[in-house]
C-alpha cells in the first residue's frame, strides 16, 4: 500500500473496475430479490447536493443487500422534465441565436431539445458514476424512452376507456410567461407590499337607482383589472348593514355590465367592506361561489397575460354562453395585466368610483417554473378521476402494505389525499409526452397509440384529416408509473415479474404528494398480483430531509451558497469557486455579496476530499430531522477518519506480509485482548446491521467510527504492537490471525458506505492471502454469531483500559512526561483481577509506559499518592517522588489565570446585546461553545491545584 491515502489513485479506476466485470447487474441465480427505483433526476442540468445525499443512501442499502447475497437490483434513469427543460432550451437558443420557440415548427424545436438531453444526461451519469452508485447501467430508462413512452399512452388509454379521464374547462393556474397550466403545487406564494383600491359599485333596481341613501356598494381589491369579468357581488347573509340587498342588482364599472347581488357566507363580515367582487374565472374562490350560485364566468385575459379585445363569455357548465356582452373598453385592449390596471384605476378615478386607496401587505402567487405572477384563468384541460385511486391508496398505507419511514410523514400524506381533487394531467408545451388523443374534421375523439391503430380500429379512411392533441401529459404522469413502465409494463416481463413490487423508495418529503401518493395510486390501477389484488409499488418509503447550508438556510444559486459535490470530491480553487457561483447570475446586483461570503467560508478553495468522505458524511447526516445542515467541518473529519482507516490497515499488511493466514476458532487458546476484539466486533456487526435494517443511517456511520477509531486503532492496534514484540510465536501467530480477520470484516461493514478505499484495502489482502475472489462487493457481509459473547472478557479488558485512561490522564494533569515509567501500586485486588493483571502485565507496562506493577498487602501512606478505585481496586501512583511541588502549583496557578482573563474577556462579548442581536448564529454559537470550554479548562486546571496542595512531600 501507498504511504499517503490518495482517492484519486484509484477511485475512477475501480469504478470502471466494478462496472466492466458487471458486479452491478442483477444475479437471477438468488432466490431473495431486493429492488430498488432511483428518482430519477431532472435531465435540466448536474446533480445538486441533494440528489448526491439521497443518492448515497441508496447506493448503501444495495451495496449492503447485495452482499447479504440477495438478487439486487437498482433502476437508475432521468426525468424529460416537461417545463424545466423546454425553459431551459428556449433560454439557450434566445441567448444563442436570438429566437424563440415560435420561430421553429415543433419538430425542429424538439429535435433541439433531444440534442442537448444527450448531452446533458452524459454529465449526469458521469457524476453519479463518481458517486460510485452501483446501478446496471444497461438497464437505464429515460422518460422519454420509446418503451416508457407506449407505456404511458397505454395508461393514457386504460384511464380513458374507463372514464377516468375527461377534458373540461375548469380554473387553472396559469404561467402566461410559459403559456401553460401549472399545478397548485408548483405555485410559491409571497407576501408583499402592495395597494388595494376600494371601489364603488352603483346600485340599480329595475335600472332605477335606488333612491335610499345607499347608493354604492363598496368593495376591495388588489387586482381592479379583474372588474372586467365581475359576475356578481356576494354579501354574508347575516350582515346587518346590506343583507337587505340581496337579490337586487349593480353596474359593474367601465363595461357597465348589470351583475347580481347574491347571499354567501364567502363574503367575510370581518374583512374588507363586506362585499365582495365575483369574478368566477379569474379567482379560485370566487369560481367555487360562481358554481354554487351558477354565475357565467368572463374570461378577459389571453394566454400571454393581456386583455382579450372581446371577453369570452361563458354558462356555470364551462359552455359559451351570450348571457352577457363580449364588449372590453377600446383603451383596455391587448394591455398586458400591469399596465391595464393603471388604465383601469385612471378610468374609475376619472368617473369618482375610487373611495379610498391603501398601502396593504398582500398574498401574490409566482411560478415556481418561470417566475411568472399566477393568473387564475379558465381554460380546457384534461383530468384524471382521483376519488376512487387515492381511496386504494390511502387503505394501503392504512393496511401497513406501505409504511414510512419515519412514521410522522403518514399524517402529511393522508392530509393530501383525503382532500385530494381531480389531477389536472394535460400541458401546453412541445416537449413531453403528447396526449394520444385524435381529433377528425367533426371534432370527435379517438384514443390510441398512434395513428395508423386509430384508422385500423375505427375503419377511417386516409381521405379523413386526424389531427393529434397539441398538449403534452404532465411530466409526474409518466413519472407515476417509473415503478413498473422500466420492467418492462404493460408487456408481462421477467423483470417486472421478479422485481415488483419494489421494497423501498427513498425520496424527500417535498414530493410525496408530487409524485409517491401518485406512484401508489397508478401502481395499484395498474398492476395486480395473481389474485388480481392491487399491487403496491414499493412496501417501504423512506423519507429524507433536505441539505441546507451551514446556516440552516436553503441552498439556492440566488443566494450563491450551493456547493456542487463533485467539487467537494476533486477539490476547486477560490478562483473557480467565485465563477462557478456567480455565472448566469437572474439578479447580478448579487455578484458582491456571493463573493464576499464565498471568500470568508471558503478562503482558501475547497480541499479534496474524495468520494468516501462525502458519502460518510452525507450518511452520519441521515437523521430523522426535515432539515439537514450541512457541516464542511465533518466533511474534514471523515476525510480524516478515511486518513486514518488507511493507515491502520497499512500497518496490519505491513505486520502480516509474511504471515500464513489460517482458519482460526474462536473459542481457541488465544490472548485476553483478541477475544476481546471479536467480541466487541461481533457486537459492532449486531448494533450495525440493526441500524442498516431499520434506516437509522446516522446511528450506523457513528457506530462504524467509534469502533474503527476508538477501539481497533486507538486500543487494538496499540496492544497489537506490544505484543508482536514482547509475545511468544505462537500468541503473534494467532494475533496476526485475528488482526487480519477483523480488518477484512471491517472492511466488509464499512463497504456500503465507503466503497473505494475498502475495495482498494481488500484487494491487498486478496493478493497476500492468496484469494481468487475479485471483489469485496459480492463478499458475504459480517452476520451477527449468539454464541460469540462474554460479559467477563468485556469487563477485564475495560478495567485494564480505564487503568491505563487513568494512568494517562494523571500525566497530563501532573505534566509527567509521557515516556517517563511510573510504579503502580494495586491494594484491595481479588485473586480473579490479580491473575488478569499476571496474565497481561508485559503488555500493561509497556501501553502505559510503567516501571513495576506491585501488588500491596498492607495499608499505605495515602499522602505519598494519588488514588483511582476502579472497579473496587484501588489503583495508586506514589507521586511524591515524581514532581516538583512548589513549580508545578506556580506552572498550574500562571496558566489558570490567563484562562480566567479569557473567560473574562468572552463573557462580555458572549452577554453584549448588540453582538447577540447583530452577529450571525454561527458565531454567536461558537463563541459560546468557547466559553464553555474555557470553564471546563478552568476547573481542571483548580482540580489539579487541589490534588498537589493535598499531597505531603
């Protein structure tokens, strides 16, 4: 092995390694399947932080399946990302060739996109390569794949020849900068300060106005433009001041269109004037008021967001109506919404029907897609029926077919789906799954995989014009079905055979709805099993959190805090760092403060770390928590932990080149401290598997490090030296048996989540104890043995440690030099301890760096020594001889008030309001958190005062 650990020797090499002998791909010869789905990700550009986390977790449930010996296998693929990727495109070729989608036909514009998915999907699959997930690659599907696509029109289908699906104009959400639907959960709504006019609507009855001393009926709004397409005015029935006037009539402003005054409890008495403007197709609650009052609805708007030049008129149905006029004042024509609500706010100030205006915090809904304000609009869409699918999904759950984990998410998921309405599926993009649905001369509707089928099934001659439906399916349609369309559905697979339904799906909590709830309500239409009983899609759902930056806050480009993984793998300089950061900046005013805040967190760059770093870090993340900090400083830390798994396991090839390993009981002759490492280790492969089992990942990786560091380096290793040294032949050989054996053990339990540098290690040790097997993938992983435990051995071992612990911990204290060789001096021992310390006491001498070990009978002077009892043996060191008193207490009284005048001086920091209010958390937590270590220091420094002050010399 190399002196120094370097993962790029040999990380990219051993991926390719892994793939070309196909170690990835399923192993049909195994009875138990374990099946996994990858999410997969957006073709829109690189993987973020948080597909690498999610990503890392998957790849540590089938590295660990498959080495249980389990036919594995993990569907990896990319989503079309209908809206996403159409943006992305149409940017590219403006900012290119200055054109927009309109300027190709469809064709030409899809031809486009496909050009720069192949490209893009190649940058994803190389960073996911570098991730190291173990995924077939043959078997990679893409939503737009040929065989994905006839799936999707085969749902498509089904749905529709089951009345599932239907085509209605209904209020949408609507991008007019995209010129599509969007759903409500693709909707960000903010809160900002904007105006709200209160305008007056005159009242007439029988066209004479009413000679009462009510003239107008007042009402508040933040969209005046919308009173072109008022309907009606509401007031709550038990209102005292105007209940009276339902039934009678008013004149809408400006269009002079006569609208009823209608009774609803909509109208709130506590809020605004009370009465409310009802503009059934522009508001989503005035259009739930307009169909239980069957208003007309008016839409004047047009698809880009302007007003039409003639309104379009409407029933309660959605059926063009001529209940009332199109007519739309001349110098409101073709406005975009903007500039017509100052036309329309100048026009009633010109007429006096402006009462008052305010300054208002108001709720604005924006695209999550474009950006773009929302406009409720009325527009004709296809649904799909969801009533009675997410009753089967939501008993599956109930019935723990499905469980989540953690459990908490269930509540979040029935809160959707109990409320859950009809799923609008259709868009008016170019780049998607286009509706199979075909339109002849008279309008009729045929449904079918293409073309040709339609004519051959319904006998249309090619004399008649079928022209296909411009809208494409929402992209989480054919998303809904990844579970089952990539086996092989609707075809009766092997693959879909053996694999489905899946065992577990790993997602995060911001697209359950988005897309799990679906995938479980598709899945069991769809798929049944042999008693034609719905299948599940997967029978576990394991819900992540999502990475955040260090403080707590959402990693954004905006905010110039997103941190690309692969530069945490290779390392990248301050230099790059800024660019990568602040390029294709929306908002370049941000460009200093990206800077600025790069530069202080990242003054020097990003250091190296490779891949089993950041994997080992992603999972000692994997909490229970929604939001996850992500923390450079334990990404440094693992980085040092694989530092260290390095170096030990160099020293134990170093130490056993030579050796003839050979099979060993565990019950042989052996030292005290080797069956006390395979105990210790057995329980290591118990507590670790349990954790794997039940997705406690963060509980795992603490697990794994505390026993690599803490107990096979720091304690092990150390013994291990010692007796290599001072042992006879027979005790090296069986240490250098053991040694080797809980290294390849440990190897194989640190695998799943630090593949690379295990592999690299174990192929060593294949070369030295001569091995045929190539890889430590396929070894089988380290089972739990009953029979392997002794609470005894456990307890001797742990009271030589703490001996040692104390031994040590008084040098520090008494500044004894650490190779100086102390006496120890044991009283009170029972015949059982007295043989263990016989039986080790070479080895405890040497750890512990001690001239004698000598057992006392009788009682002792207690002030010649410092005493420790630990387990009720009386440890003593007769310090008296060893240091000087009077310099020692000088040394130690000089370095506790330097800490006192620091603890002084952090402490006015620490309780100065200004630094608390102003300072960022993280600093303010750290210098706290130093406070608390120099009060910790303080007190050693006073416990080791007392100690000398009490001993007589």
């Amino acid at each position: 092995m190399k002196k120094h650990y370097n993962p790029k020797h040999f990380e990219e090499y051993l991926y390719n390694f892994w793939e070309k002998n196909g170690y990835f791909k399923p192993d049909h010869t195994k009875k138990t399947t374990f099946c996994m789905m990858m999410p997969p990700p957006n073709v829109t550009g690189s993987l973020h932080m948080g597909h690498a986390f999610q990503q890392t977790i998957m790849d540590v449930l089938i590295r660990y399946h498959r080495m249980q010996g389990k036919n594995t296998f993990w569907q990896v693929g990319t989503d079309h990302a209908g809206i996403a990727t159409q943006i992305l495109v149409e940017r590219k070729i403006f900012s290119e060739e200055q054109k927009t989608k309109k300027d190709y036909s469809r064709d030409e514009f899809i031809k486009k996109i496909w050009i720069w998915k192949n490209k893009s999907n190649n940058i994803i699959k190389q960073q996911m390569k570098r991730l190291g997930i173990s995924v077939d690659w043959d078997h990679e599907k893409f939503t737009l794949d040929p065989e994905i696509s006839l799936a999707v029109r085969e749902a498509f289908i089904l749905f529709y020849k089951n009345n599932f699906i239907y085509q209605k104009k209904k209020l949408v959400h609507w991008d007019s900068k995209l010129e599509t639907v969007v759903s409500d959960l693709e909707v960000n709504h903010r809160t900002v300060k904007g105006t709200r006019w209160f305008i007056r609507y005159p009242i007439i009855q029988n066209n004479i106005h009413l000679k009462n001393k009510i003239k107008y009926l007042v009402i508040s709004t933040t969209r005046p433009e919308t009173l072109l397409g008022d309907t009606a005015i509401a007031i709550n029935p038990k209102d005292p001041n105007y209940s009276f006037l339902i039934g009678q009539l008013v004149l809408s402003p400006l269009i002079n269109r006569v609208i009823p005054i209608i009774g609803d409890q909509y109208a709130n008495l506590e809020k605004g004037t009370g009465c409310v403007k009802i503009t059934p197709a522009h508001d989503f609650n005035d259009y739930k008021v307009g169909l239980n009052h069957k208003l007309p609805m008016i839409n004047i708007f047009t698809l880009d967001g302007r007003i039409q030049s003639k309104s379009k008129v409407y029933n309660y149905k959605g059926e063009k109506s001529n209940q009332y006029s199109t007519y739309i004042p001349h110098q409101l024509q073709q406005l975009d919404i903007i500039s017509a609500r100052i036309q329309v706010v100048k026009e009633l100030t010109k007429l006096r029907l402006i009462e008052k205006i305010e300054e208002s915090q108001i709720i604005i809904p924006y695209s999550d897609r474009s950006d773009a304000v929302i406009e409720p609009m009325l527009t004709n869409q296809w649904y799909l029926k969801t009533s009675k699918l997410a009753q089967e999904a939501i008993r599956a759950v109930k019935d723990q077919k499905i469980k989540f984990i953690p459990k908490q998410y269930e509540k979040m998921y029935f809160s959707w789906m109990n409320n859950i309405e009809d799923w609008c599926i259709s868009r008016q993009l170019w780049w998607g799954h286009r509706i199979p649905i075909w339109y002849d001369n008279k309008k009729n509707i045929y449904v079918g995989q293409n073309e040709i089928d339609i004519r051959k099934k319904y006998n249309i001659s090619k004399n008649t014009l079928l022209e296909q439906d411009t809208n494409v399916l929402d992209t989480w349609f054919s998303s809904g079905l990844w579970t089952f369309s990539t086996l092989g559905w609707p075809n009766q697979t092997e693959f879909l055979k053996i694999f489905h339904p899946t065992n577990i799906i790993i997602s995060g909590f911001d697209i359950i709805f988005f897309w799990i709830a679906r995938m479980i309500m598709l899945t069991m239409y769809f798929i049944k099993d042999k008693y034609n009983n719905p299948e599940v899609p997967f029978k576990n759902i394991y819900i992540t959190g999502l990475i955040r930056d260090e403080d707590g806050k959402k990693m954004s480009k905006s905010k110039g805090n997103v941190i690309d993984p692969l530069d945490m793998i290779d390392g990248i300089s301050l230099k790059k760092l800024i660019q990568k950061r602040t390029q294709n900046l929306l908002n370049p005013k941000l460009y200093n403060n990206i800077v600025k805040s790069t530069s202080k967190q990242f003054p020097h760059g990003i250091i190296s770390t490779g891949t089993d770093a950041l994997r080992f870090t992603f999972v000692a993340l994997a909490s229970n928590t929604r939001d996850i900090k992500w923390d450079m400083n334990r990404l440094q830390g693992y980085r040092n932990f694989c530092n260290k798994l390095w170096h030990a396991s160099r020293f134990v090839l170093q130490n056993t080149i030579d050796h003839k390993f050979t099979q060993f009981n565990k019950q042989d002759n052996m030292l005290l401290i080797n069956k006390w490492i395979l105990i210790v280790l057995n329980n290591t492969v118990k507590l670790y598997r349990q954790s794997l089992d039940t997705y406690r990942f963060d509980l795992a990786s603490n697990i794994l490090y505390d026993f690599v560091w803490n107990v096979f380096c720091d304690w092990y290793l150390e013994f291990v030296k010692i007796i290599i040294k001072t042992s006879s032949l027979k005790d090296i050989c069986l240490t250098k048996n053991t040694l080797i054996y809980v290294l390849e053990s440990l190897l194989k339990l640190i695998h799943p989540i630090m593949p690379f540098i295990t592999e690299a290690i174990w192929q060593r040790i294949t070369v030295m104890k001569k091995i045929p097997k190539k890889t430590i993938m396929l070894e089988p992983f380290p089972k739990y043995n009953q029979d392997l435990y002794d609470k005894k051995i456990l307890n001797n071992v742990n009271w030589i440690k703490n001996i040692i612990v104390f031994l040590r911990n008084i040098r520090v204290k008494m500044n004894i030099n650490a190779n100086k060789l102390l006496p120890l001096l044991i009283y009170n021992i029972t015949d059982e301890k007295e043989k263990i310390i016989k039986d080790n006491i070479l080895l405890i001498k040497s750890i512990a760096f001690l001239d004698s070990i000598t057992i006392i009978l009788k009682e002792y002077n207690k002030d010649e020594c410092i005493k420790e009892i630990i387990d009720g043996v009386e440890i003593l060191i007769p310090i008296i001889k060893m240091v000087n008193k009077e310099k020692e207490l000088e040394r130690l009284k000089k370095e506790k008030n330097r800490v006192k005048v620091n603890i002084l001086n952090l402490q006015d920091t620490v309780m100065n309001q200004n630094f608390l209010k102003f300072a960022p958390n993280n600093i303010v937590n750290r210098k706290k958190n130093k406070l608390l270590e120099l009060h910790d220091i303080y007190n050693k420094l006073s416990n080791q005062i007392k100690i000398l002050q009490n001993l007589s010399f």
